[in-house]
C-alpha cells in the first residue's frame, strides 16, 4: 500500500498569506501538542508518523513547492514532482506511473490518496488503513472514505451510497455509491443527508493497475520520465470528473469523527487557539474577531465582531466570517508575492517599483538560518547590493571567497555567479535593479554549499 498526498492550490481563499508562492497548508496558524506553531502538512505528516503511515507515504507537489516542502518537513521527504500545475488527474497519473516504473510497485499494489491537509483526528489514518483490505473483499474499482455529515452544508459535494453496509461482514463495513452531487445548496443537502449520503472527503483508493491500464488506452506513456515530458498535454481536470464519476464499480467507508476542511478564513479560525497571531490589539469587546499579522506593523481591532483581518506583505484583508470565502473573487491584483519561504530561511520584498522605460527597483529583506546557504546561481536580468545587518558568514562571488559580517557591503554585478552561507543566522538587505521582464529568471549552478567548496571557490 501506497499513500499519496497531495499538494498543490494557488492560495487564493487564504489570501494575502497565501499567495502562489505559498499555498494555505504551509501556513503556521495550527498548534500542535506542545503547542507550537505547526503548518497543515506538518501536522498531517506528523500525524502520519503516528499512525506508523509515514514510510509508505509521497507528496506530489509541483516544483514552486519543493523548497517549502524541504523547509517545513526536511530535506528526506520524498516528493513527485509535478513538471507544471494541471489539477487532480493529472497529479494522481504522473503519481501512479511513478510508483509503477521508478518504485516497482506491482499492478495489483494499492494506492491511496488524500489531500495534504485535511484537518482530523489522529483516528482518521485507521479508516484509511481499511481502504486496501476493503478493495480486497469489495472487488470494487474504487474505494474512498465518506464523512458522516454533521450539517448539511452546501460547501462540500456529496456521496449517495445505494446500499447499507452488511452487519454480518466481518471485513470493514462499506457501501457501495450510486452517485455524486457536487456542492448542492442547503435545501437539497437535507435531502441527500436524509438519503444517507456522506461528504467527500477527496480521500479515496485504487489498484495501480487500473491507472496504468486507464492511461495506456489513453495513449499515454506510463515511463514516469516520458509521461513528464508530456505532462503539458495531459487534460487540466479533476480526477473526480476524469475518472472517478465515470466508473460503476465504487464503494465508500463511512467515517463518524471530526473532519474539517480548513479551505476559508472562516473554517481555519475555528480551528486556531488564538484569536490573535501576530503584533496589535484586538478590544475584549470585539467578539469571534480574529487577527492574523504576519507584519511589523501594529492593528488594532476595536468594537468589530465576528471578523477575519489577516495583514501580510502581500496585502491586507478584512472580512466578515461568513463572507471570507468570497475572498478569491476580490484579489485580482497584478503583484508577484511579497513574501516566500524558501528552504534556507525567507525573504519579504519591502519596496517595489517599477518604471515607464522598463526598469526596476526591488528591496527586499532575506533571513538565512545558521549553516544554510543560497544554491550557487546568477540573475540573468539584475544586479544586486547586499548589506549584511545581522550574523556572519562565508560569501563567494564568480570563484573569489570572503568572510563577512554585520556592516559588510556587496555588490553583485549582473550575471555573476554567487553564493552565501550562513556561520551564524545572517539577516541581509537586498537591493536589485535591472529590467521587469524576467523578473525570477536565476540560473543555480550548484545547489549546495559543499558543491561550491568544492568546484567553485578558488583555491587559496
């Protein structure tokens, strides 16, 4: 049994913490046991570890994740790497191929998948260990993991089973599915709840054969290198639609525990120990308000109930809780995000300007944590000026090494390779100039500081 995760999402509904850069499940809002600020996927991956499911278990990601992945769940995690975002089915066929040729996983091994970041009880991953055992005595094609409604909701898409399960079974209890209804409004919900239906958890299972042989008659390669290389014509839709909705032979386990999907303001601040994260103040008369400030600058909230004000370098929103999904519709702004963690620290962009003849002016303020370094790279269309404010460090610019220290001043000319690395933990202000276009072109040479000690420093 395989478990696959997966991660992908722009941040629109999280906005402005989330961005492209930074989708919702790697924001640090959740507490963990000892009550540290914990990410959604760090806390389902931890509790994967509980349930003894961390070892069978992948994230598929595209490649503007890999950093944050590495940051957040270290350098060991084992990701798929999606060559660019094309939703759900394309994501769990790449998934499935790679298990296939690259692992070696047979044609009859089970695998399972779940988004990165649902919110439930430890107990949860129990009912996903019954997935395989149930494809087993099932014979069904497809098996998933349906919630016991708690409300009827018009935010999640239904399952109507067309059976109760047997009491006479000694295997896991399942239903077998007559249909899906996606997102009905309340009204309707009642009704499939009184028809016994479920929510979709997103959580469901299947033999890998069944994938290998779907892609094989769709002409597909079922290589994972080729199929990478043709992931660009892969159809951009769900699995549910592609696959799941088109099959006739589909059972679902029901699951009566907490299930929250933590996709709005609204849901994610019910889940949050603190009504206020970050510098401000929020007036005891403000009530079921919430403050989020990722910023140095201070909010204050005063006599406003029953809303979500979240500031970060990206923007600031204010909202009422019940309207916060609506957030997505409202964040047409032409920016590229303002602040990204990377796998040596972060950095947050202070000032942006951009000028009539092309050209540019970017401030930024980096933190690179103790021992971590930059791959060694150049900008292909800017130069930079760094002042070291805080920490020391080891510099490297086009071969030539340096120490430096807070106080030290570098200028890197444009398309100079270069790299830094952080003796203790180092804060630096940026300054880039050069042209818009092209504005993230870098180019990484080597990606680790060993590999620069080794072939790119000149020896003294």
């Amino acid at each position: 049994m395989k478990l696959v995760l997966l991660s992908g999402g722009s941040g629109k509904r999280l906005w402005p913490l989330s961005n492209d850069a930074r989708s919702k499940q790697f924001l640090k809002v959740l507490e963990d046991k000892e009550q540290r600020r914990v990410s959604m996927v760090q806390r389902v991956w931890g509790q994967l570890e509980q349930s003894g499911l961390a070892e069978s278990s992948l994230i598929a990601t595209s490649q503007s994740q890999v950093e944050m992945m590495h940051s957040q769940l270290g350098e060991q995690v084992p990701l798929i790497i999606e060559p660019e975002r094309r939703d759900t089915f394309a994501a769990i066929a790449l998934s499935a191929v790679y298990l296939y040729s690259q692992q070696g996983a047979s044609l009859d091994e089970v695998a399972i998948v779940l988004p990165v970041d649902p919110y439930v009880e430890t107990r949860f991953f129990d009912t996903v260990k019954e997935l395989e055992a149930t494809l087993q005595v099932s014979q069904a094609e497809m098996a998933l993991i349906g919630i016991e409604p708690a409300y009827a909701s018009s935010k999640y898409g239904y399952i109507v089973p067309s059976s109760e399960p047997d009491a006479s079974a000694r295997q896991p209890s399942y239903r077998t599915v007559d249909r899906f209804v996606e997102k009905p409004d309340e009204e309707k919900a009642k009704a499939l709840i009184s028809q016994n239906a479920l929510w979709n958890s997103g959580v469901f299972a299947f033999r890998i054969g069944y994938m290998i042989d779907l892609l094989e008659r769709k002409g597909c390669p079922i290589q994972y290198e080729e199929l990478a290389k043709q992931y660009h014509l892969l159809p951009k839709i769900s699995f549910d639609y592609e696959v799941i909705e088109r099959m006739n032979n589909i059972v679902v386990i029901p699951y009566d525990g907490y299930w929250k999907d933590l996709g709005t303001w609204n849901t994610l601040t019910e889940e949050m120990n603190n009504s206020q994260l970050g510098r401000g103040m929020v007036s005891s008369d403000s009530i079921n308000t919430h403050l989020i400030n990722e910023t140095d600058m201070p909010v204050s909230i005063i006599g406003v109930s029953n809303v979500v004000v979240a500031v970060s370098p990206d923007g600031i929103l204010v909202t009422d809780k019940q309207a916060s999904p609506r957030v997505k519709d409202f964040i047409d702004y032409d920016q590229e995000p303002m602040f990204e963690e990377r796998q040596w620290g972060y950095f947050r962009v202070l000032d942006y300007q951009k000028y009539e003849d092309g050209s540019c002016v970017v401030t930024k303020r980096a933190l690179i944590r103790q021992h971590r370094s930059f791959g060694y790279q150049l900008n292909v269309h800017r130069e930079e000026s760094w002042t070291i404010i805080k920490g020391t460090g080891e510099f490297v610019l086009n071969g030539r090494f340096m120490s430096v220290k807070a106080g030290s001043t570098l200028h890197i000319p444009m398309q100079s390779l270069h790299s830094i690395r952080a003796i203790t933990e180092l804060e630096i202000i940026v300054i880039q100039t050069g042209r818009d276009a092209d504005h993230n072109q870098v180019m990484e040479l080597y990606r680790t500081w060993d590999e620069v000690a080794e072939h790119a420093i000149y020896k003294r």
